[in-house]
C-alpha cells in the first residue's frame, strides 16, 4: 500500500489536478491511517494471545501439590523503557555463554516449589521462549553427556547430578527440576491445583509474581514459627498466629519495565477470616510502628533542636507510613499498593530508617522472652517456698558448708525439669566428674535469648550479700522480707561478661559502691522482685536505690524506679 502511494506520488504524470487522481489520492491516505490504526491494534491482540497461551502453558505444567511458584518475564522486563541503559547485551552474552540460552528471548519463566519428601526438597521451573530451542542445544557442562534418555515413554536429559533433569515440552517451550517434580510436572491433570489457579487469575499485570499457597502449608509454617513466636509479645504472637490461620494465599508482585509498582496480596479463604485478618494486620502494624516511634526516640532524647527536629520528623515519618503501608480490602483480599518509591535516595532513606526498627522490634521480643524466663523462675522459687516453707539458699552445702550445687538445679523440679534434676548427684560439687557433664544440659528458662554466652553459662543471677532476699547458705522465708517482697529483688541478669556456669554455686556478688556493675546492656537490665514481678531498670538508677532493693530488711523506703 505504501509502496503504491509513493509510485503515484514520484509520477509526474500523475501529478495532474482532476478528480480521479484526487479520489486515489484520498483512497490511499484513508487506507494508510487505517493501516496505522489496524496494525498495532493487530499487534497488541498478537501479544495478549501470547501471554495468554504462556499462561495457559505455566498452569498446564504446574502439579496440583505445588506449594508455592515464582514467576518473571525476562523479555517483557528487558523491553520496557527504564531499561533503556541496561546491560542487556551483556546479559545476552552470558546466558548464550554460560547457558545456551539468550535470557532476552524468555516470554516467560515459572519457578515452582512442592512438598519436601524423602528424597528431599522437590522443584521444578517450566521455561518459555519466543522462539524454537532445542535444550540439546544447552551448554554441555549443564549436562552429564549421556544424550537423551528414557523411562519408559518419558524422554529426558540428565544433569550430573542424576537427580536433576531436563525435558523438552514443544519447540519454544521445556521444563528441568528434580526427576519427580518433572514427571509431575509433565503429567495429566484433570483440573489446576491451588497455585495453578491461582496463577491462571493473573495475566500479564507484572514482571515478576510470587505466590504462596499458605492453606497448604499451614501446618508447616505454624510447626516452625512455633518457637520464634514464644519469644514475641503476647498479644503479637497471637495476631502472628491468627494471620497465620485466616489467610488462604499471599502474592507478590513487582513491576519493573514501565513503573516502579509492588503490590502485595493476602487473600482469607472467607469473608469472616478475612475480617480477623484485616483487624490482626492493624494491630501488628500499630505495634510495629509505636515500637519503631519509641525505640527511634529513646536514641535523640537530649533536649538540643536537632534532636526535638528529629524525633518530629519521626512522628511525621510513621504518620506517613501508616497511610501508606495500610492494605485496602478487596473482597476477601487485603492489597497494598506501593508505587511512590521513585528514587534510589527515598527507598535508601527508608531502608535506614526502618533497620533500626527492626533492630529495635527483634530486641524488644528478646526482652519480652527474657522477662518471661525471668518469671517462670519466680513462679518456680515460689513454688519451692509453697513445698519447703522457704526460699532455698543460693547454694546447697556438704556437711563442712562447702558450696555444692546452684539454687538453680534446687528449681529444676519447680521448673518441669524432674529428670534432669535425677540426673544429679546432689552430694557431689558442681564440677565432680558426673555432675560437670551435666552443665551443657542447662534448660532453655535459664538461657538469655539475646546474650551470646559459652554453653551452660547463664546471666540469671541472684544478688548476693548478707543483706539479700537468697543469703549464700541459708534459706530465706517470706516473712524475714519486712521491706516487702515487691521492693526487694530476687534475681537480676548480668552482661555476658558477668554470666556464670548455671550449676555452679556462683553468683552476683553485690558492690555496695558500685551495685550497678556488669548489669547494664544497651543502658538497661530487667529484674525479678520477690513477688514474683519483672521490671526494666535503666542506667540511670542511682546506687542508693539499688542499694536498698537489694536489701530484704533494710528499712528503706523506696520507691522502684
């Protein structure tokens, strides 16, 4: 058509004004802006086919068991304009080299993850190309030289790990993994499992897609975050637990070529889940932020303009993040948008502000996990005073007073420990040949879980001194304590510098000059009274005050700080 209209135009014959050459002239213009209309409209239906056959491709080969998939489309990301000064010639280069594959020439590449079994983890990824590859064509270091193989009507390539193979699903498209997850891969279904429709619902809306299947892996996950979770707030585990519980699947998405874009996706399998979900979110959201807020400001608490500005500027920070960090319900989804990181510097910014945060959020949950050992212990100690009629002394004596065992194996019974405390030979000192063999079997109430000591050391200590509640060998009664079991301390953490093996007879000993010393890490200490209460002490608690606390009967009065 082009071609026609630019012979027409260089004749000068046909340059002649009447209305036939007119009326051609017109017929080729509309026919040419019909072109330009038609062609890219063309084009554009050419490209949703694709993806759409692509899509329809990464759901055929992914089994119903797959617990999570990992999509990215190379080619879509290496086309899109912020990409214009990238190395993709280099990247070309490198796959052709290293691969046999030019990673520009990948429509589409799913990684998907199943079940572990007992021949291990199982994984597989389907790979989609543009054009005809042959994966005898691969590099042939990533192959273990044996040509194509056979079991039974499957055909394959092996890897050299033997585990790992190769196979060729139609010209532009093939699959590698481990040989289980492959032949599941490759194998008849009647119907998309949960990834697999998952992944059908989502189109060509972003560069790169991660989706987990959390129904399926509910038990898992609550198996493994189990631990982790005692050692949070209470109320914290709890939402942890209930967001864990509600939420059906969790995607990622990111869009790279066109906008910077992160949208991220948790689905409750109800509407009534998704209800909890929503509230359990805002709740662990608000305590993260109050404890971003208060932890950042406890590090500018000087009274100079530059550090008022700065905690300011922190309100206004985690007033903005808020807003923006808060999911909107979409149906029985909950979805966060984030497209404003538009530089380098903000995400940079913000990655500095918030690693303190999460700093200050993980040390916040040891604190937590130590306050909570700190009062299994007093509930243990009182619980010795229930079956005794007293404390016990800081240290079991032979028959000449010579320390023996800590006040920490006379709990181990109080403490759901009664084997172990069988395991002892209670007339012999903690280091004898048997009982030393024991101190790498401390229980987990007497490790610290942010203080990195030797194995079978502890930095819970009793204060020690004629004055204290536990006196070194004799025991103590509740009624011997006339400042008050709620002014006077029973146990204390020390630095790590200051921890002791936790069967030795060993303990704080108190300087009456400096009561203070090897207690404080990051300007505080938390401490267990005699009733049976946890509190946090700062650096800042003068020596008299912590003088008289240690005290059973002083006299004092005092109020704790």
């Amino acid at each position: 058509m082009a071609r026609s209209l630019l012979r027409w135009l260089s004749n000068p014959q046909q340059t002649r004004y009447n209305k036939a050459n007119v009326a051609n002239y017109l017929v080729a213009c509309g026919l040419m802006f019909a072109s330009s209309l038609v062609l890219p409209l063309t084009l554009h239906a050419q490209a949703l086919q694709a993806d759409t056959t692509a899509v329809d491709t990464a759901v055929k080969l992914t089994p119903n068991d797959a617990l999570a998939a990992v999509t990215i489309r190379p080619q879509r990301i290496a086309a899109g304009k912020r990409m214009e000064l990238a190395p993709l010639e280099v990247a070309t280069a490198a796959g052709l080299e290293h691969v046999g594959i030019d990673p520009l020439k990948i429509i589409r590449l799913d990684v998907l993850v199943g079940f572990p079994g007992p021949a291990g983890p199982q994984a597989g990824a389907v790979v989609q190309l543009s054009e005809p590859f042959d994966i005898n064509d691969l590099n042939p270091q990533l192959l273990d030289g044996q040509g194509l193989q056979r079991d039974g009507k499957f055909e394959f390539l092996a890897a050299p790990d033997p585990d790992f193979i190769y196979h060729q699903v139609d010209p532009s498209t093939f699959v590698l993994g481990t040989k289980i997850f492959v032949k599941q891969m490759v194998a008849p279904r009647k119907q998309p499992g949960k990834v697999a429709s998952l992944i059908k619902q989502v189109k060509a809306e972003h560069d790169l897609l991660a989706i987990v299947s959390i129904e399926t892996l509910r038990p898992l996950i609550l198996g493994m975050l189990d631990q982790p979770m005692q050692q949070l707030p209470p109320s914290l585990a709890q939402d942890a637990q209930t967001i864990i519980e509600t939420s059906d699947f969790a995607a990622l998405g990111v869009n790279l070529s066109d906008s910077e874009r992160v949208q991220l996706v948790l689905a409750g399998a109800s509407e009534d889940d998704t209800d909890r979900l929503e509230k359990a979110i805002a709740r662990s959201m608000e305590f993260s932020l109050e404890t971003f807020v208060t932890e950042f400001k406890n590090q500018f608490t000087d009274p100079s303009p530059t550090a008022a500005s700065v905690r300011s500027y922190v309100d206004r920070l985690s007033a903005s993040l808020a807003g923006k960090m808060t999911p909107v319900r979409k149906g029985n989804a909950l979805v966060l948008d984030i497209n404003e990181f538009q530089s380098v510097a903000v995400v940079g910014t913000l990655t500095g502000l918030l690693l303190p945060a999460v700093q200050a959020a993980r040390e916040a949950a040891r604190r937590a996990q130590s306050s909570n050992n700190l009062k299994q212990i007093g509930l243990a100690f009182h619980n010795f005073h229930d079956a005794y009629g007293n404390f016990p002394a800081a240290a079991g004596v032979d028959d000449d007073g010579k320390p023996m065992l800590s006040w920490r194996v006379a709990l181990l019974p109080f403490l759901e420990e009664d084997a172990l405390y069988n395991s002892f030979h209670l007339d012999e000192p903690w280091d004898s040949d048997h009982n030393i063999a024991l101190l790498e079997r401390m229980p987990a109430v007497y490790h610290h879980p942010s203080r990195a000591t030797e194995p079978g050391y502890t930095v819970y200590q009793v204060p020690l001194s004629d004055k204290s509640l536990l006196r070194q060998t004799e025991p103590t009664k509740i009624q011997e304590i006339t400042d008050g079991t709620s002014n006077t301390i029973l146990a204390l953490e020390t630095s790590t510098e200051a921890a002791v093996p936790w069967t030795a007879p060993q303990d704080y000993e108190i300087d009456e000059d400096n009561p203070g010393l090897d207690l404080f890490t990051n300007a505080m200490t938390q401490m267990l009274f005699g009733d049976g209460s946890v509190q946090t002490l700062y650096e800042g608690v003068g020596s008299e005050v912590l003088n008289a606390l240690y005290t059973r009967a002083g006299g004092e009065v005092v109020q704790v700080p």
